[in-house]
C-alpha cells in the first residue's frame, strides 16, 4: 500500500513538472510574440527552445518511435548483423551521437540562423522550434530507421529499390547536383570570413599541421590518445593567441589573401583533402572539431545564461516585405529555406543513410541519435539567433551588406537602423581587423556576436579579438571539415554516376578513375564558389538561396522515401506524420525556387539579373568591365538553370512516388514489397 501511495504520488509530481514546463513555454511563446514596447530577453529564447526540447524529446520521440516506426528492440541492427569491424561496427549510443551530431551540425545552425536574423528574432525562432520537432526529427528518424534496417544503405539505394529505378538514378543525380551547390557557399562562407584577415588565416593554415601531426601520432599507436587530444587542444588555442603576432611581421603581408586566391586555395584544399589517406587528415580533424564544437556551444550558452542580453533586433523588421541587405526575398518563403539545418536539412539523410546506421547497436539508440542530434542542433541554432539578435542592428547590417563603408553606412542609416563610420571603425580595431564592412556570409557576425558575449563574460575588452578570431577558427574548421568529408563522398558518387556509362569508373581502388572523379567534382563546386566570389552582391545573396532550395528539395525526397516505407507497413493513419512537413517543403522551395528564376527584381530573380548585366554590357565601356558583365550573364542563366534542374527533379521524384503511393492505397502490396531484410533476433 504504501509502495502504491509513493508511486501516485510520484506519478502526480511528475505531470505536475511536466505542465510547469508546458506553462513556460507558453509564457515565454507569448513574450517573445507580442512584447513590442521594450527589448526582449535573450533567455526567454532560452526557456522557449529548453520547454521545446525537452517536451518534444520525452512526448513526441516517444510516441513517434514506438507507434509510428514500431522500433523492435530484439531486432539486430545492420551493424549487428554485418559487423566486420571496418564499416560495420555496433558503437556505443553516446560515441554514435557524438560522430553523428558533429556530422550533421556543420555550418548550417551557426550561418542559416544568423543571415536569417535581417527578418527579426521572431520567424526564425517558431521556424526552429515548430520545424526542428514536427519536420527534422521526423526526416532524421525514419531515414536512420530505413537504413538500419536495409543493410545501411544510401538514400539513393533506397530510393531505387523501394520506389523503382528511375526514381534512384533521379535521386542520385539530384544529390550530385545538390552536394555541388553545399559545398560551393560552405566554401564562400570560409572565403568571406578570411580575406584580408591574416590572423583567421594564420590560425586555419596552423590547424592542418596540427591535424597531420595528430593523425600521425594516432597511427603510430604508441602515444595515449589522451595525451594525443590534449595536445591537439592546446596547439589550435595557441595558434589563436599566436595569430595576433602575425599583425606588423613579415608574415603579414604573405598571409593578407585576397578573396579569388583564398577561394582557389580552398578548392586545392578540397582535392587534396579527398585523396589523402583519410587517417592522416580527415579523421584527426573530425575528431578535433568534436570536442571544439561542444564545447563552444555549451560555453556560449553558459554566456548567454550569466549576461542575460537583450534582444536588440525586433521581433519583427521592415525587412520581411523582401527589401532586405543581407539577401533579398521575403519571410515567405525564404526564412524556411534561409534555415535549414536548425530546422530540416536533407543534408541529415546523407549522413542517416551514410556512416550512422553502419555504428547503430540498438533500434532504440534512434531515439537518442536521430531524434536528439537534431534537437540539440535546434539548441545552437538558437543560440546563434540569439548572438546576432544581441548586437547592434546598425553594425549586424553593414557587416552584411556589400559596398562602399560611407554608402552603406547612408543606406542602413537611412532604413532605421542607425550606424556611424566611428562606430565601425571601433568594431574592426576592437576584433584585431582592419574593417568590418561587407563580411557577408554570416561567419563573422555571429563571431562578432560570440565574441561580444566572451569579452561581457569574463570583463576584458581586450580579448575581445582573442574571442573573435577563436570563433573565426572555430567555424571554419567545421566548415572545412565538411568540405573535406564532402568532396570525397562526393568523388564516390560521381564514381556511380559514372559507373552507370562506364563500369570500371565505379571501382574505388581505381586511382586515376578516383583522381578524375575528385577533379570533376572540386571542378563543378569550385566554379560556383569562384561566382559567388567574384558576385559584386557578395555571392551569399545568389548561392544562399540555391542552398537553402537544393538542401530542402532533398529533404523532401526523404520524405518520400519516408512515406512510401510507412505505406508498405501498412501505416496509413499515421501517414500525416511525413506527408506534413514534405508538403510545406515541397511548396516552400517550389514557390522560392519560382521567385528566384522569374523575379523582376534584379536582387531576386536570376533572369531579370541577366538581362540587366547584359543591358549594361551592351552600353559598351572598357574591355575588363564588359567581360566581367558577360560573366555575370553567364553566371545569372547559369544559377536559373541549375534552380529549374532542382526543381523538376525533385517534381519528377515526386510524380514517380505518388504513382506507388496510389497503388499502394488501392492494394497493390504485392507489387511493391517492403525491401527491408528479413529480421533476426
């Protein structure tokens, strides 16, 4: 009786918490919503996503994996069944989130959020929360759940056996198509953050010997690998500190890289990287980027805890009408595909699909790897919302906005958000640079942004370009960590592709077949990257858009992967689960993908920037001047067609999953069998 009365008790408290929670995310949804008359506080941002989080991870995963996907936990994993300790490893579940988390949170979280921060905190913010739950934790799952169960196989793979041939060969083009474009702006956000910055640059090109040396150290296995990550740790924040030597040496004037160099640099970085043995570079950085990013981001959210800043951007701006100078386009749709991996990113299936599933022990590790990466990934978005929302508008906008300092001064000045020529030039000798005007990309506002809140933290103004310059190195070491990692996958899937004309083109141990595949593809990613270099709008206004399109056009083709494995299950009622977030994504990068080939607006649409490039060539002017104009004619119809390409993919993908779908529903079971392998306890 009295074990009975504690466990009603308990039961009891517990729902009590639960609704306490429950509570606080409404009061702090509603602040964050309708206060207008003063600047919001960040850490009601906080309590929102904390409620979020934790709400979602014990209520809707539960729900979502035992009565939607139905996880059986006698059942063995692929990495079970084929272990063979290479590729098939049952890992723990705590190492499995670690490796998949610092896999799918690259850039993504840090950038998407803050570019998207010009339409106000409020958008993103809901976008996060609401998409994070109901779309990328669905997406992540069921994608991790279709590949453990079907010998960890590609989306592409899936894709072709589950909904046809036709279908897998559609996919696998769109996914060569859209690693293209990833790995393009990814490449741009690191040329924005480092040109002309000696000391970022100096800090990057230090990582890489450090790396090496790591990589080295582990193979020998002769040096505790505690020894071997205290070192790694050490060196990176040691070459920070050293980076502000480089200022007024003999070294600065080698290491002040103009953009087109830097981006050139990157692509030989890029195909290097791919074909190096991948214990000597890739794994090491992996490895190091881990630790770093974790605890970056939980140092961050410990500042924003202690300073409790206020929200200086409004909730809402002007900018939502599509007028923006950080990129142009309206809250809708462009906020949904602006944020991508904070919220749903197709980027994630690459990754369910790819080494995830090989390391999976227990169906009911998903849980926590699928759906808790990617809510955790919703955390650092908002965190990085919260970074650039902190700042000074003024200073956030002309960070982010090409042209002349005294013109953009004006120009943001003139739109509300005032800003002075003193006031930047403070911010640049305040974060050891010489300006801070045109930094696009988003990298270094939220530096800006994270450096601020150090510098608040620990009550020293003069590391504030100590903070800053850690931060530069911190997100471009994940961004070319990503680059590597994706270059590579890339040269296998043009390998397949190429396969498909040419057999031996697919074989891996083929070096020259390899070296070819790797040049194509650091070819097709490196021209765009070179584009958006040499784009007088600063590149992130043209290529950010294709991104966020070409990413959530693949989500959306996980999605019907997702809906077709569901059907074959025989479950229909729960079909909503999927059908949701494909057809908000599906008609969000449809409706930004329109407005971005047929806008009139020459910051918009690519074909209304064509024709006024080529009207301006026309008038004639110096050779240099025209050539570059016919350029950006070429670039302008080149970005439109690649944008339609995305798009009739993806309709076509659509149009072949609609047709199963159709037979399925009228029973035509035996026809489209469920591929998944048999089970075995």
């Amino acid at each position: 009786m009295r074990r009975r009365l504690f466990t009603q008790k308990n039961s009891l408290l517990t729902k009590l918490c639960w609704g306490f929670v429950g509570f606080l995310l409404l009061v702090a949804l509603s602040i964050l919503s309708f206060a207008r008359n003063e600047p919001v506080n960040a850490l009601w941002l906080v309590a929102a996503a904390s409620c979020v989080f934790a709400l979602a991870y014990r209520f809707h995963a539960a729900w979502l994996l035992a009565n939607v996907l139905t996880l059986d936990n006698e059942r063995l994993t692929a990495a079970t069944l084929h272990a063979d300790g290479k590729d098939f490893v049952p890992t723990n579940r705590w190492v499995v989130f670690g490796h998949h988390f610092a896999a799918i949170a690259g850039p993504g979280p840090l950038v998407g959020p803050v570019l998207a921060a010009q339409f106000g905190y409020l958008p993103g913010t809901l976008w996060m929360l609401i998409g994070a739950t109901l779309g990328g934790a669905v997406h992540d799952c069921i994608i991790l759940f279709c590949s453990s169960r079907r010998r960890g196989k590609s989306l592409g793979q899936m894709v072709a056996e589950e909904i046809g041939t036709v279908a897998g060969v559609v996919t696998l083009i769109g996914v060569v198509s859209i690693m293209v474009i990833i790995l393009a702006v990814l490449g741009l956000v690191v040329v924005r953050a480092l040109a002309e910055s000696p000391w970022g640059l100096f800090t990057i090109l230090a990582s890489m010997p450090i790396a090496i040396l790591m990589g080295l150290a582990m193979r020998s296995g002769r040096i505790h690998l505690a020894f071997i990550s205290a070192f790694g740790v050490a060196a990176l924040f040691f070459s920070v500190i050293a980076g502000n030597w480089v200022r007024g040496s003999l070294l600065e004037p080698w290491l002040t890289v103009d953009a087109r160099t830097l981006a050139v640099g990157i692509m030989f970085y890029g195909l290097l990287a791919s074909v190096l043995p991948v214990w000597l570079l890739l794994a090491p950085r992996d490895y190091l980027s881990t630790y770093l990013k974790i605890g970056t981001v939980v140092l961050l959210g410990m500042a924003i805890v202690v300073l409790a800043p206020k929200m200086q951007m409004p909730a809402l701006t002007k900018f939502i009408d599509g007028t923006g100078p950080v990129f142009a386009g309206k809250v809708f749709p462009f906020a949904f595909i602006t944020i991508a991996c904070a919220a749903v990113s197709g980027f994630h299936s690459l990754i369910a699909s790819g080494t995830t599933p090989k390391l999976l022990a227990n169906e009911a590790d998903i849980r926590v790897i699928g759906y808790g990466a990617m809510i955790t990934e919703m955390l650092v978005g908002v965190l990085a919302l919260i970074a650039a929302c902190s700042m000074v508008p003024g200073e956030y906008f002309a960070i982010n906005m090409k042209g002349a300092p005294a013109e953009v001064v004006a120009t943001i000045s003139a739109q509300g958000f005032p800003v002075t020529m003193d006031q930047m030039n403070a911010l640049a000798a305040s974060m050891g640079e010489k300006t801070m005007f045109g930094r696009t990309g988003g990298a270094p506002t939220f530096a800006v942004g994270m450096a601020q809140m150090f510098a608040g933290v620990f009550r020293n103004s003069i590391a504030t370009s100590l903070w800053y310059h850690f931060a530069i190195m911190f997100e471009a070491l994940f961004i070319l960590t990503t680059i590597d990692a994706g270059t590579r996958v890339g040269r296998f899937l043009v390998q397949d592709l190429g396969g498909l004309i040419w057999k031996p083109f697919a074989r891996t141990e083929s070096a020259p077949a390899g070296w070819t595949a790797s040049l194509l593809f650091v070819g097709a990613w490196g021209y765009f990257l070179y584009q958006g270099v040499i784009d007088p709008m600063g590149g992130i206004n043209s290529l950010w858009p294709i991104f966020g399109v070409a990413n959530q056009l693949l989500a959306v083709i996980a999605l019907c992967l997702g809906t077709t494995v569901l059907l074959k299950m025989r479950k229909e009622r729960y079909l909503w689960v999927t059908l949701l977030p494909l057809g908000w994504l599906l008609m969000v990068t449809l409706a930004a993908g329109w407005q971005k080939i047929f806008a009139s607006d020459i910051r918009l649409g690519f074909l209304s920037a064509a024709a006024h490039f080529q009207k301006l060539a026309g008038a004639g002017g110096a050779l240099r001047e025209v050539t570059a104009l016919r350029q950006q004619v070429f670039n302008s119809y080149l970005n439109a067609g690649f944008t339609a390409l995305f798009e009739l993919l993806v309709i076509l993908i659509v149009l072949c999953c609609a047709r199963v779908w159709i037979l399925l529903l009228i029973g035509r079971h035996d026809a489209y069998p469920l591929r998944e392998e048999p089970r075995a306890a």
